[in-house]
C-alpha cells in the first residue's frame, strides 16, 4: 500500500537518554522521509549527547558514552536534520507525547526555530491503542505478522512505525488513507505546546492546564499579573512552552497597539 500523501511525511525515532524532555537528549535519531510519489529516503545518526548516558538507559537501546563519544552534537547536525524534515509532515510512534517534544527541544537549544504550525503529526502508537491496546513490537507482530528483529534501535523502530501504518490503513476502513485525517485521529487532548502546560478551552483559546492559574486564559493572567511571565520564563519549562507564551504575549501586545 502507498500512502495517499499531499506533501512529503517523515516518520522518525529517537534513542535518548533519558525520557526527561527538557533534560535529556538525543543519541540516535533515524528518519524514513516518504514522498507524495513514493518514493522514500532514509537517514540515521549517532549524536553525541554531551551528557552520560546512564547505564540502565544503556541496557534498553545498547548506545553506550563510548559509542557516541567521536560522534558530532545535535547542534552540529541540527541544520542537516531540519532541512530533511522542513518540508514534511511527521509521524511516529508515540511522537506527539515524547520524540516531537524532545525533538523540538534539541531543535531550539540548537537555535533552529522549529515549530509545529504548517505541519501535522501522525502518533501511529495512538491509533494503535485505540484500536488494539498493544506495544510497538506487538502492533508490528498483529498487524505485518512479523517479529521486530533490532527493537530499541532507532533504524528498526522507525520502519517498523511506517510499515504498521500502513497495515492500520488497510485493516481499519475507518482509518483514512489522509495524512489530516491521521493526525486528527492519533491526537489527543490540543495544546498548545507540546508538553501539555498550554491548552485550548472550547472557543479554541489559550488556557493554562496547570498550577493556580488552571483553566485561565493566558492573556489575562499574563495581563493581570505580567510577572508571572518573567517567571515562567526562567523556570525548569520545556523551551518551546516558552516559546509559545512568547508568542501569546506578543500577539496580545500587538494587538492593544493594533
């Protein structure tokens, strides 16, 4: 089956170390870049996370400090891997929650402004559990009846998420061979950022999901109390959460000035 596609797709993977989104970073990351046409074109990278690697991290995907210890930085490589990923939509399994985030993290502390807005997200594992409740080695068994050789490798991971999408496709004729429809059926709740700090109310503004000012739109807090931004920006908050109360507070000065 080939995917019904309006612009190019890039299912990616990533080994970290860790699953702290703000601190942990990135040591393998491997992209699958699937054309409109079909044709597909594939890149892996070991990346020197500039941090140890703990060793009950190690024991899961097998990368080790001295694996990566001569491989370059994700700022190093980050121009390479974005220009790869511009153009396209992006898809994974469990990437709306972990890989995008972590992704977009490593992105900005590498000053590569990198954001959501002109693309959509595929969460393959989201599909999955709603139809099947099931891991990536499962899924990959149910639905290609085959045994996922390499898991916990980036490379064997991201192929495997593609080739179970494409099997969902054709299982499931509620499941839209459409990218949109795909990523509105393997999201969750919307936020506003990726971490879930953000979120949209019914009417489709921004509200703060947690702490005193739960349920409050953004702009009023931020209006009513204007330290609260200085604080919010100097504490341990994920950097695009950052960058997108950046943007609220901008367009609501500009506003009032408009």
């Amino acid at each position: 089956m080939q995917l019904n596609l309006t612009k190019p797709i890039c299912f990616f993977d990533l080994e970290t170390t860790g699953i702290n989104i703000t601190k942990d970073r990135i040591v393998e990351i491997a992209i699958l870049k699937v054309y409109p046409n079909g044709k597909e074109e594939s890149k892996t990278w070991r990346v020197n996370p500039e941090i140890p690697i703990p060793k009950e991290v190690t024991e899961i995907h097998g990368i080790s400090d001295a694996d990566v210890a001569n491989k370059p930085t994700f700022k190093a490589l980050a121009k390479e891997i974005y220009n790869l990923i511009k153009d396209s939509d992006l898809g994974g399994f469990n990437s709306n929650r972990f890989d995008i985030p972590l992704l977009a993290e490593e992105m900005l502390r590498a000053e590569v402004d990198f954001d959501m807005k002109n693309r959509l997200s595929v969460d393959v594992q989201t599909i999955f559990h709603k139809m099947e409740q099931r891991t990536l080695s499962a899924a990959y068994k149910f639905y290609c009846d085959k045994n996922l050789d390499g898991a916990h490798s980036a490379e064997a991971d991201t192929n495997a998420t593609y080739e179970v999408l494409k099997a969902q496709i054709a299982k499931y004729e509620e499941v839209e061979n459409d990218t949109k429809f795909l990523a509105e059926f393997s999201s969750r709740k919307k936020f506003a950022d990726f971490a879930g700090f953000i979120a949209y109310n019914k009417e489709g503004e921004e509200c703060f999901s947690f702490g005193k000012h739960k349920g409050k739109l953004v702009t009023e807090v931020l209006e009513k109390e204007p330290g609260y931004f200085g604080w919010l920006l100097n504490a341990d908050f994920p950097l695009y959460t950052k960058k997108v109360l950046t943007a609220i507070k901008l367009k609501s000065l500009n506003n009032k000035l408009g």
